[in-house]
C-alpha cells in the first residue's frame, strides 16, 4: 500500500483520537464546575432523591398489588377487607405522585415535539429551557398551595388546635377521617406538599444543568 493511500486512514484516525480525548470531556464539563457551590449541591441532592424515590415507588406499585390480590383471597373464602380498596387507591396516589416527581427530573413527561422538529439549534436549546423554567414555576405553584391549604402558621398559632383552626379558617383538612381506614386525610394528603417539594428541587436542578450546558444528571450516569 502506497504512502498516499494510508494518508487519509491516518487522518481520519488521529480526528477520532481527538473527538474522543479525555480533554474535551473535561473543557465540556468545565462550565457546571464553575457553578456556585451551593448550585452544584442542589443538583446533588436531587439525584440522590430521585434514587431515593424509584424504589418507594416501585414498593408503593406492589403494594397495591398484593392489597388487592389480598382483599380478592379474602372474599373468596368469605371475609371481605372493607378497608382494602381505599388503602389501594392512597397507594396509588402516592406512587402517581411520586412518579410525576421522578418524570420531572428525567425530562420524561408527555410532550408535543412538534415544535422541536422544525426549531433550529439555538432555538431548541431556549425552548428546552424555556420548558425547564414553566415546570419549576409550576411546581412552586403546588408547594405554595399546599402551604396555603394546611396553613401551618395558623395551626401554630391556634396552639396546634384543629377545631379552632377549623373555626378561624373554616378549612376542615385537619378534621377530615377517611371513610374505612380510620385515618385523618392530612396525613394522606401530606404526599402533595413532600413532591411539590421534590418537584421544585428537580426542576431547579434541570434549570441549572441547562445553563451550565451539563447533559441531564440521573442515577443511570
């Protein structure tokens, strides 16, 4: 083989070389390492809650499972769990919340990509973050209406005294049983303040890796 013919291969192997250099890694991932510290730790913390959060969902999901092949076992043989179908549906409010959660810091959401075929490049990238931005501004949204709804200011101020809360706000969450459980909904509803928590925490988390240019962060990589 002539010294012109191995020209090209050696070209083409020395840009590979290059495009796959440890040292581009690195100059990419150097804007997320200029981040303010406490940026950067909030990141962490919402990859270490979302690994937190895949396996209570998943123990939530079975749990449903088996509370209904339970309640199904049971009335076969003539004993009925009068409480089994209520506990069912509070398992999977919570696993439904959790994962909305979840789906938020993977970017996995239902969308309408329309519009993301035909953007150019820089605009994709706006759009991106643009959608970034909406779902952090919505997920404050839910944790400030769910601190508008249990109003723990009050209840402290009330001495922790549910029926004069109730007479001062005429808000009866904190009254409220649950039908068969025998269970005050708040504890129940207490899933919508603790992922309006999470939610914003993703949310804030995928604002930042898009400003910084950081591919998105989860327990997988």
């Amino acid at each position: 083989m002539s010294r012109q013919a191995l020209l090209p291969d050696c070209e083409r192997s020395l840009k590979m070389a290059l495009t796959e250099s440890p040292g581009r890694d690195t100059k990419e991932q150097m804007p997320f390492a200029r981040l303010p510290q406490p940026w950067r730790m909030l990141v962490g913390i919402s990859d270490r809650i979302v690994r937190i959060e895949r396996p209570i969902m998943g123990t939530l999901i079975a749990g449903v499972f088996a509370v209904i092949l339970l309640n199904l076992v049971c009335r076969s043989l003539g004993w009925a769990l009068y409480w089994a179908d209520e506990l069912a549906i509070y398992l999977m409010i919570w696993a439904a919340f959790i994962g909305a959660s979840i789906s938020v810091k993977l970017r996995t959401a239902v969308a309408v990509q329309l519009l993301n075929e035909v953007l150019p490049a820089s605009a994709l990238r706006f759009n991106k973050n643009l959608v970034d931005v909406l779902v952090l501004m919505s997920a404050l949204g839910l944790l400030l209406c769910s601190w508008l709804w249990y109003d723990p200011l009050m209840l402290v101020n009330t001495g922790f005294d549910v029926h004069a809360f109730k007479s001062a706000t005429f808000n009866f969450i904190y009254l409220e049983p649950t039908l068969t459980l025998q269970v005050q909904k708040f504890w129940l509803w207490l899933i919508m303040p603790v992922v309006a928590i999470t939610m914003s925490l993703h949310s804030a988390s995928n604002v930042i890796q898009s400003i910084a240019g950081q591919p998105l962060k989860t327990s997988r990589n």
